[in-house]
C-alpha cells in the first residue's frame, strides 16, 4: 500500500537521510562491501553503501559484479538478514553471584540500547520480521530481548528492481514489492532524469524524517519507472509450488527423497543461521572457576546439532536424514500449524549459502513430482 | 569453592607424544590460571613445577599420542592414577600429525633418518590415547582452545556438563557475522565437518578451515569431498585435506583414504 503522497529525493539526499537519522538517535544499519559480499553494517555515510556493486547468485555461491551504473541497492539479499540486530546470536540473559551462601540474581533487566534504523529492508525481510514477531511477540511469553530492538527500531525499506537467481518470494507471496511494515519505503530509479528515489511514507515516524529532506513531488514517470523496476524483480527463475504443502510435506514424512537429500546434507546447520525467520536457541548456564559466578548465555542454535534435540538418552534426530526433514517440514508446512503462516519468505539464502547448493524449491518439487528413486 | 578445610583436588599434566603446545594452553590461561591455581592443587605438571606429589589425581590431564611401547605401558599407570581422565589436543585424541606415519613404512624413516638405527624403539603406528585406555573426556584441537579447557576444568570441578559443542565450525563462523569462504570465494573449507571449538580462526581471516579440531559429530565427509572436487581440488588434495592433524580420526582417515582409492 504505497503511500499516496509520494515524493522524489535526489541520490545526494540519501547522505542527508542518514545524518538525520542518526542525530535522531538512531544507529543506522544498512548494506555495505566487506570480505566479498554485500553484508549488513554500520553505515557512517552514503559512501559506506555498495554504490555499483550487484551480486550473483546460484546454490553454494555467491560473487560480487561491478554495475554499469552507480546503483545503491542493485543486488538483491546478501549472506545476513536482519535478525542479527533483533534476535542476536548471543547475549547474557543474566549473571548471579554466590554472596554469603546464597545465590543473588544480578543484571535481570534488558540493557537499554541505542535504537536501529534499518537501512534497506527489501520485502521478503520485511515478511520476515514479521514472522519473527509473531513468534517472539505474540505468544504469552514475549521476548524482551527481540521486543526492546524491534519496537525501537525504524525501517527504510527498498524495493527490488532485480532478482538473484536463488530468489523465489514471488512463488511464497512475500514479495518482491514491499506492502508494509516500513516507516519509509524507497525506490531505486536511474534513468535520463538522474539518480533518484521514489518515497514514501508508512508511518507518523516516516513522515517525520521525510519532512527534513529535500523532497520534491513524485510525476507520473517516477511512479511508472518504480513498478517496471518492481516488475523486474518479479521476475524469478525460481519458485515453491505452495498449494497443499502442509498436506503434501505431511503425507511425504516418509519419501526416498530425505535419503537423497541426507546424502549431500553437511549438517553443518548454515542454511538456519542464514535464515531470517529461524529462531532457535539454545541457553547455557556457565561459571568461573571458583564457582562463585555464573552466567547464562544465549546462542543462536540449530535444528541440525544433535544437542538441540538431545534428551536424556540422546539425540532424538541422529540421522541427516531425520534432522534435513525436521526443519524442511518445519519451516514450509508445520509452521503453518504453530503460527498461522509459512516459515519460509523465499529470500533464497538457504540456497546460496549452503555450501554445498541444496536448493529447497528443487527439494520440495522433488517431494511433489519425484519419483520412488526420489531423484531429482 | 570456599571451602577452607576442604583439601583441592589435585591436577596432574601428563605428556605423551606431542609438541607441548596444549598443556602450555593452561599456562597461557594468564588471567585464569591464578583462579585455577586458587581451586585446584597442580600436583603433577613437569611442564611448569619441578615440585611433584603423588597421585592419585582428581583430574588427569593427558596429552600426546602413544607412539612406542614404554607409552603404551605409561598410560595404563596414568589412568589407575586418575579419578577422572581428559585427553588433550589432536594427539591425545586422535593421534595428532604424527599419525601420518600409520600410512607408511616407519622402519623404512628409521632408516634414512637416524645414524644409528638400532637405538630407535617405536610402534608402527601413533594411536590416540582412548584407544588404549577409557577417557572420560575428550577435549579437541590443534592446539586446544584454552578458554574451552578452562570450561572443561571449571565444570569438572562443578559437576556439570561441560560446554562444548560438537557441532560445526560453521555456527561459530556464522555468529560471527563471517562472510562464507567457500561460497563467497570458492575457498575450499572443511569447516562444515570439523567440530567447532576454534571460534572459527581460519575462516576469520579468509583461510579454509584445516580441520584442527577434528570431525563434527556428524561429519559427511563424502559431500564435503564432492564440494572439494566441485570447487577444483584434485583428489591428492582433498587427500592431503582430510590428512593434517586430525588424519587418524576415522571419519577423516575414511574420507583420505576414500579419496586416495578413486
């Protein structure tokens, strides 16, 4: 739901977009080159952003290209998602301290932070933060660790004008135009009228920050080369047939295909770190030598360790094969049951970052049409 | 531990075969090692005190590979010694890189190597220590973490489990926000099926993981070598790969000799 008012700022005014942000408070995280990728960082200034830099993707790899162009945001996800800033991969919960024969509780309380702009948020990120929200917010026990960087946090979305080829959100309907969950939504437009952006607002927030900026009114050319760029984007190579698949991952717990899968599974467990909706944990309980401190940590765990499913006894999913079709099952077709939506935002990473290129769209067609061998 | 009438349990460092680098990792704990010293009695430690008790021993920490017939015989006295047993380093684990003579012909080095052969005793193969007595406890590495061995000792004392993980070089990798090597840059990596432990120290400075810290608990070496082929190494190279200070374990001497065979 695009903003009716939209607006135009030039590329300069993106420098500009940052300072204000940042004097109001705001760290700002948005993309940047580091160690050949396109990652998310810090951003000091509009010269930190990829400017002609794209990616290219396929399972297992990942380059960067130089553009013709100078385009700021022409790539499409890189190897992080924002769930580093909202869910981190670790954090103390709390520490205590034996004091006298008792055990004291020290630092319970969330330690306040300085709150994220998030510069960049394409829709299938969106969509993903909002699959996070709905399992770390709204149950009955809410996350205040997630809960206290998410509400502080202000969103620039961008919409995609290209596609990597490990992309598949159009097939998943989170994308690849962004319909809300922004206090600011940009469009990429290059063109004979110059390097720009189409804006608009989808908060009081948003509104706020766009009136400080040089701003001029959208024409009707702006808007039409917006949604050819969008339109360009919808344009994937790759796609998850979702019709029936709870039923279908449901009725296939038992396929040839898991084997085949398991045979080139690593269960090195990348494809969950990646992913921005996968929110497992696990805590531990530490202490220092002299047994009069302790601390518990939170990490970022994975489906695919034998300690996570570790009871007493042992592991429950020993098998590549068991812990492959755990999170598969889990992510497309159970999670519709737990929380009322896929787990899966088609942004592709799984793929691209699996390093060794299982690709889930050719996992769950194999699971549809494949034979008994469970061959692709 | 406040306890003051209550005796320390006394810690013995026990060297087998090896370079000394993972029982220098306890003394290289610097900030700890007063805390470790304060808890526990280093009783037996060649390596950092000539004052020596006698055992038995609460905690035996053993490192290196058995490699001759006198070791052999030395670890059993070892272990009647210690209430509770850890091995230490990929030595004591699996073998170390000395094990990559279990591939060759040692009387044949004995011969070119030393003057006077007949002076040399050694068995034909470096067998890591659980394979000649029970251990309670591995911890791996090459050398070993010292914060992980710290852990391991702190939680020994504590009774409760230790944390170390046995999953992937790859979940340290990735929570530290690394950029993936191999799919970034086509780095040929084995971080995917070697335990994690290191904090992910090579793949944190563009190098591919050297498998330090021995096979994950899960290892699917066979697609890893597939990967290592796919990325162009040829199949010495993957050989020689799985071939470094973890070469005896068996999930990496498969993976080698799998590669040698084809």
């Amino acid at each position: 739901m695009a903003h009716r008012s939209e607006h135009v700022l030039g590329v300069d005014q993106l420098g500009k977009l940052i300072g204000v942000l940042a004097r109001k408070g705001y760290e700002v995280i948005g993309p940047t080159v580091r160690d050949g990728a396109i990652v998310y960082d810090h951003v000091e200034s509009a010269e930190d952003l990829p400017a002609g830099w794209t990616d290219e993707q396929e399972p297992g790899r990942y380059r960067l290209k130089r553009r013709e162009d100078m385009a700021l945001f022409g790539y499409a996800v890189g190897p992080q998602s924002w769930k580093k800033y909202m869910h981190p991969a670790e954090v103390r919960l709390w520490s205590a301290e034996r004091q006298g024969g008792t055990f004291r509780i020290l630092n319970n309380e969330v330690k306040p932070q300085r709150p994220h702009a998030l510069l960049g948020a394409r829709a299938c990120e969106l969509a993903a933060i909002a699959v996070q929200d709905r399992v770390l917010l709204e149950d009955k026990y809410r996350d205040p660790i997630y809960d206290q960087r998410r509400e502080g946090a202000f969103i620039i979305a961008v919409q995609c004008t290209q596609a990597a080829a490990t992309c598949f959100c159009a097939s998943m309907g989170t994308g690849p135009q962004v319909s809300g969950g922004f206090d600011l939504v940009l469009t990429e437009l290059i063109g004979p009228e110059g390097h720009r952006f189409l804006v608009a607002t989808g908060s009081d927030r948003g509104v706020e920050v766009l009136t400080e900026l040089e701003a001029v009114p959208a024409t009707e050319e702006d808007r039409q080369q917006a949604e050819a760029g969008v339109e360009a984007a919808r344009q994937q190579v790759r796609s998850i047939d979702t019709t029936g698949i709870k039923e279908l991952l449901y009725k296939n717990f038992e396929h040839p295909r898991w084997d085949n899968v398991a045979s080139r599974c690593l269960t090195c467990a990348n494809c969950t770190m990646v992913c921005p909706t996968c929110f497992c944990t696990s805590v531990e309980d530490v202490t220092d030598i002299t047994g009069d401190h302790a601390e518990r940590w939170r990490r970022w765990d994975s489906c695919f360790t034998q300690s996570f499913s570790y009871i007493h006894g042992g592991s429950v999913r020993t098998s590549a094969k068991a812990r492959y079709r755990q999170w598969m099952t889990h992510k497309l077709a159970s999670w519709i049951d737990q929380f009322g939506s896929s787990g899966c935002v088609g942004c592709g990473r799984c793929i691209t970052w699996c390093p060794v290129g299982i690709d889930i769209t050719e996992e769950v067609g194999a699971i549809r049409d494949g034979g008994k061998d469970g061959n692709p | 531990m406040s306890s003051k009438s209550k005796p320390k349990p006394k810690i013995g460092v026990f060297k087998f075969a090896s370079c000394d680098g993972c029982q220098l990792s306890l003394l290289d704990a610097e900030d700890e090692l007063l805390g470790v010293a304060g808890a526990v009695e280093i009783a037996y430690f060649p390596e950092a005190t000539r004052a020596m008790s006698k055992g038995p021993y609460d905690i035996g920490l053993v490192e290196g590979s058995i490699t001759t017939y006198q070791d052999a015989q030395r670890i059993q006295e070892v272990r009647r010694q210690c209430k509770t047993l850890i091995t230490i380093g990929a030595c004591a684990t699996a073998g170390g890189i000395q094990a990559l003579r279990n591939w060759k012909d040692v009387d044949e080095f004995i011969r070119v190597v030393y003057a006077t052969p007949q002076f040399i005793s050694t068995l034909k193969l470096s067998t890591p220590i659980a394979e000649h007595v029970p251990v309670d406890f591995e911890l791996r590495g090459c050398p070993i973490n010292k914060y992980q061995l710290i852990e391991l000792i702190t939680a020994t004392l504590a009774g409760r489990k230790p944390n170390v993980p046995s999953y992937s070089v790859c979940i340290e990798c990735k929570r530290k926000s690394n950029v993936c090597i191999t799919v970034a840059k086509g780095v040929p990596c084995l971080g995917p099926v070697t335990q994690a432990g290191c904090g992910a120290l090579c793949p944190s400075y563009d190098r591919g993981c050297y498998g330090c810290y021995g096979p994950m608990e899960t290892p699917n070496t066979a697609s890893m070598t597939s990967q290592f082929r796919i990325l162009g190494q040829a199949d010495s190279q993957v050989a020689r790969a799985f071939r470094g200070f973890n070469a005896w374990a068996w999930q990496f001497r498969k993976a080698s000799e799998e590669c040698e065979r084809t």
